[in-house]
C-alpha cells in the first residue's frame, strides 16, 4: 500500500500563474517531508522540506504547506517559470535514527508554458 | 563540493556478466544510498550505510552487493542480473545526526540494461 501518493501525474500551468502540487500520507509516523524536483537524466534535486511541528514554509518561490489533520501536503511555486519543468517527488520521512530513509510519491509532472 | 558523482552514466550487460557501479561524494556525510527507480515510479530504497556500516538491506536480492569501502565511496557489485533489473540506480548521500533532519542528496544516477 502506497504510504505517500501524489494522485496528479501531471499538471500544466501557464508561465506566471501559481503551480500548486499536492501530496497526502497514510502513515501517521511521518514527521518529516521533502519535495525533490527532477529533470530527465538527472538526480532529484532537494528543493524544500518541513518540519511536521510546522504548517508552512517558504523559500523564495516556493512554499510549502502541511496539514497534519488531514495528512495532506502542497507545494505553491509563485509565479512558475518555464524552468520550472520537470517531476516534482514528495517524500517522507518518519523518526530520527540518525540518517534519513525517505518513502517517496510517484511524482507529479508540471509542465509550465511560456 | 556539493555534488554526488556516479559512474558510469550508462551501462549494458549481459546476464552472465559482473559488472559495478561507483558512487562518490566529499561532503562528508557519513550515510549512504542506494536507490533503484524504474520508470514512471518513485525511487525505491535498497540499502542504506551509516559510518560505512551496512545499515539497511530492504529485501534486495543477493545478486546485488554493496560495498562501502571509506566514507567517500560507495560501490554497487552486479552478477548474474535478469533483464527486471533494468532501471536508474541513483546514489544519495546525506549528513548524520539526531539534531535535525538530513536531506538526501543525489547523484545523477546510472542507467542500467540488463540484456
């Protein structure tokens, strides 16, 4: 059973407006989630995280927000650029053994147009 | 340096081959990763070492053998691989510590076809 679900495959946006990417848990463990973004050929690339103590956080364009009643997460990029395409992973974390094991989301592919 | 290296970028081989893939980072983080991602699917964990100590065996089968050799390198070990094994192999690698919470961060991965 899938622990993270991302239930977009793919989302398209115009350059400009808001990508807002969604993400929803089952394990109520989780106390950390992360969003990578990944280009074709490439690693994911971190891009943002929070904290389960938090309901938001921003850095630059992009936010995050965590319901923990609803175990629901979105990540708000403001204003989209065409740079901005590629696979957006969600990722979770539970507990803290000192290293990270992170359970990902399929993925959400954004494609933002000029 | 933030960057995590694999090689090779792409690798072919036989069902009867052995075959290894590196990884290696100078962040000094002391955990590693292996990943396996097919396509249209999320990276999947494999094994996870932690002060160049094995960790983490989710399951994999013993025709994958990870070795750690120092805390800068990780090393996959192929043999006798079946054509389902075909996927991205991605490295990651991260700090350790009961502080905060760690990201992960990755290679480009190594594209592998088992033929």
């Amino acid at each position: 059973d899938q622990q993270v679900k991302q239930n977009s495959p793919s989302l398209s946006v115009q350059e400009g407006r808001i990508s807002i990417l969604n993400c929803d848990y089952t394990n109520s463990m989780f106390d950390y989630f992360l969003w990578y973004k990944k280009y074709p050929a490439e690693g994911p690339t971190f891009l943002i995280s929070i904290s389960s103590i938090k309901d938001k956080n921003e850095d630059g364009r992009f936010t995050v927000f965590l319901n923990k009643s609803a175990k629901h997460l979105s990540l708000h990029i403001v204003p989209s650029q065409p740079g901005d395409s590629a696979v957006y992973f969600c990722a979770a974390s539970a507990g803290n053994s000192g290293y990270s094991t992170l359970t990902f989301g399929k993925g959400t592919m954004l494609l933002v147009s000029p | 340096d933030t960057e995590v290296t694999q090689t090779p970028k792409h690798l072919v081989m036989g069902m009867t081959n052995k075959k290894s893939l590196k990884c290696e980072q100078h962040m000094g983080h002391r955990a590693m990763y292996w990943y396996k991602q097919k396509a249209k699917k999320p990276p999947e964990l494999m094994f996870v070492y932690s002060y160049e100590k094995l960790s983490i065996n989710e399951s994999v089968p013993s025709r994958f053998s990870p070795e750690c050799p120092n805390s800068s390198l990780l090393n996959l070990h192929l043999h006798a691989l079946q054509p389902e094994d075909s996927a991205l192999y991605l490295c990651a690698s991260s700090r350790v510590g009961t502080d905060s919470y760690n990201e992960q961060f990755f290679g480009p991965g190594t594209r592998l076809t088992v033929l």
